[in-house]
C-alpha cells in the first residue's frame, strides 16, 4: 500500500515519496535535503529536517562533541557542495557555536 502511494506520478522523488509516506505512518521524522519532500512533509504534519540538523540534535543530546559535529559537516560539504553549500555550512556552523 505505501509502495503504491509512493509511486504516483509528480512531486518529489518516488524514493522521497516513500520516505514520507513511512515517516506519516509511523509518526516519524524525515531528514532530508531536498526542497519537495520538504514542502511535501510540511503540508501534511511530518517533522522534516535539514541534513546536517541531525548533528545538532546529536550535540544537544550529548551523543556528539561539538568538535566532531563541525569535522563532519565540513567533510559533508566537501563532499558534496551543491547541495551542502558554502552558506549552509556557515548557517550550521553558526547554530553549532550556539549550543
């Protein structure tokens, strides 16, 4: 059934479509970079999140030091730097600094 939902035509990825579809039906979060699934997860109640938020909540909760939080979101975007841009980057930094 979720599957089949997923698979309907338009909007994010089929992938990106199943993901949400799982997140809502479990009451799940979904963490992702790409801009549909989140206005698809926004316009239907499931928690979303940015990729690179998952290190800050690894921080807050005390599962990762700030160091390796930064050495990680810098490796991230050196690996892929479209979609983790230079500014995102300094945007996470930013938030790091402020736990």
């Amino acid at each position: 059934e979720q599957i089949t939902e997923a698979s309907v035509r338009g909007g994010p990825s089929r992938q990106d479509r199943l993901c949400f579809v799982v997140a809502r039906d479990n009451n799940g979060a979904v963490w992702s970079n790409d801009q549909k699934l989140h206005r698809l997860c926004g316009a239907n109640n499931v928690a979303v999140f940015w990729g690179l938020e998952m290190l800050l909540v690894l921080v807050r909760e005390n599962h990762l030091t700030k160091a390796r939080a930064a050495q990680a979101g810098q490796r991230i975007h050196q690996v892929d730097p479209h979609y983790i841009t230079a500014g995102i980057l300094e945007e996470f930094q930013r938030k790091l600094a402020d736990l």
